[in-house]
C-alpha cells in the first residue's frame, strides 16, 4: 500500500486539493457553502444571534460534503488535513469569485 504524501505548507497541500475538486457541481457546492459560511459568520457579527455561528459547520461542511460524495465521488481532504482543506476552501472561494479558477 502506497504511503500518502504529507504536505508540510499551504502552498503545497492548494494544487492537491484542486485535483480533488475538479467536478463543476463540486465546486459549485463548494463555493456556495463557503459564501454562506461567510454570510453567517457577518449575520453573527452583527446581531450577536449564536444560532448563525452555530449554522457555519452544517452550512460550509453539508454542501461539500455532498459535493464530494455525490458529485467528485471521493472522500474530502478535510478528514486528513483539516487545517490544509479548510483555508484552501476559502483560497478556492476567492480565487472562482475573482475567475482565477473556473467553474
């Protein structure tokens, strides 16, 4: 059995988990978890409503997950890396708003 690599930066781990979100449903899903994981987050801000922080996990983890599972039909980096996945969650976010990356 193969030994799987361990990246030892961000920068390393980002091209990886770009290989891992190439279906465009995945990343769809991917991007509209990670933009309502970015509005609760504000709506927690500004109303101090505990319930919009307590959504982040359902809203950010539900819609890739599904993603995966259903769409890209591999087991999210998220369980192994989970520091890694979730800034490149929000890298991959930034980089489809600004057409850095594509759909």
């Amino acid at each position: 059995m193969a030994e799987e690599k361990k990246y030892q930066s961000l920068q390393e781990f980002y091209p990886y988990y770009l290989s891992e979100h190439q279906n465009t449903t995945c990343r769809i899903l991917h991007f509209i978890g990670t933009g309502l994981v970015i509005v609760s987050f504000l709506l927690f801000w500004i109303t101090f409503d505990y319930r919009f922080l307590v959504a982040i996990p359902f809203l950010g983890y539900g819609f890739a997950w599904v993603g995966h599972f259903f769409f890209e039909q591999n087991k999210p980096a998220t369980f192994q890396y989970p520091g890694y996945s979730l800034a490149s969650d929000f890298i991959l976010f930034w980089d489809l708003l600004r057409r850095k990356e594509r759909f």
